[in-house]
C-alpha cells in the first residue's frame, strides 16, 4: 500500500525537530482529528538554508513533511512555493488516495513560514 520511499521517509525521518530562532515559522493543522505540522525555516540571503519539522499526525503526514523539507532546503523562496503537495506525493512516488489530505499539510505548512518570514521581514522595515 505504502511505496518504498514512504516507508524509508516513515522510519527515518529527515529534519525533525525545531529551529531555535528560525526566521518563518508555519503551523497548520486540522482541528477536527487535532492533526497538527510545524516547519521551522532558516532564511538567508532568500535561500532556505535550513528546514525542520514537527508533526503529530500519521505515517504519511511524518513521511510527507520529512521529504517536503528535503525538497526545499537550498531552495529559493520562489522554488519553494512551487513544492505543492503534487511535487510532495511525487517525490514519495505516490501515496494511497486516502491518506492525499496529509499531504496538503505540508504544501501549506511551507507557504504560512515563507508567508511569516516575509511578513517578519516587512515588520522590521518598517520599524526601522
Ligand atoms: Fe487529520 Fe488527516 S486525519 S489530517
Ligand atoms: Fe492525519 Fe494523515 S495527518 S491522517
């Protein structure tokens, strides 16, 4: 049911864990089963130097966010909004129709941290 790469992103998990003063922070969930994902973004000169995660959520949502932060790192922001959850079922060569909505998390768990970061960024503008 699970593909190869689901199974290897399940078992080891890339970048979990949390970025102690990232620059975008993005928090998604679902309130109805309380599922929740946050990814944490080190930001320089626009390119995501660092990624990290955490989920509660099943095996595919861990799976997803472990290969989601894989796809971004050394990205620009720009390449980064283009990781959708299509890109994400892709790279993990394909996840069960049931389990799709997982991975929607981790598409919009990216865009609200380089939506946070962008924001952060504007708010020291203008404190300037
Ligand atoms: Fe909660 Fe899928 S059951 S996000
Ligand atoms: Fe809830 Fe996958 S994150 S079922």
């Amino acid at each position: 049911m699970y593909s190869e790469k689901v199974m290897d992103h399940f078992r080891n998990p890339r970048n979990v864990g949390r970025i102690e003063n990232a620059d975008g922070v993005g928090q998604v969930g679902n309130p109805i089963c309380g599922d929740v994902m946050t990814i944490y973004l080190k930001i320089e000169d626009g390119i995501i130097k660092d990624a990290k995660f955490e989920t509660f959520g099943c095996g595919a949502a861990i799976a997803t966010s472990s290969i989601a932060t894989e796809l971004i790192k050394g990205k620009t922001l720009q390449e980064a909004l283009k990781v959708t959850n299509r890109v994400v079922v892709e790279a993990l060569d394909g996840l069960p129709k049931n389990k799709i909505h997982c991975s929607v998390l981790a598409e919009e768990a990216i865009k609200k941290a380089i939506e946070d970061y962008l924001q952060r960024k504007e708010a020291s503008k203008n404190a300037e």
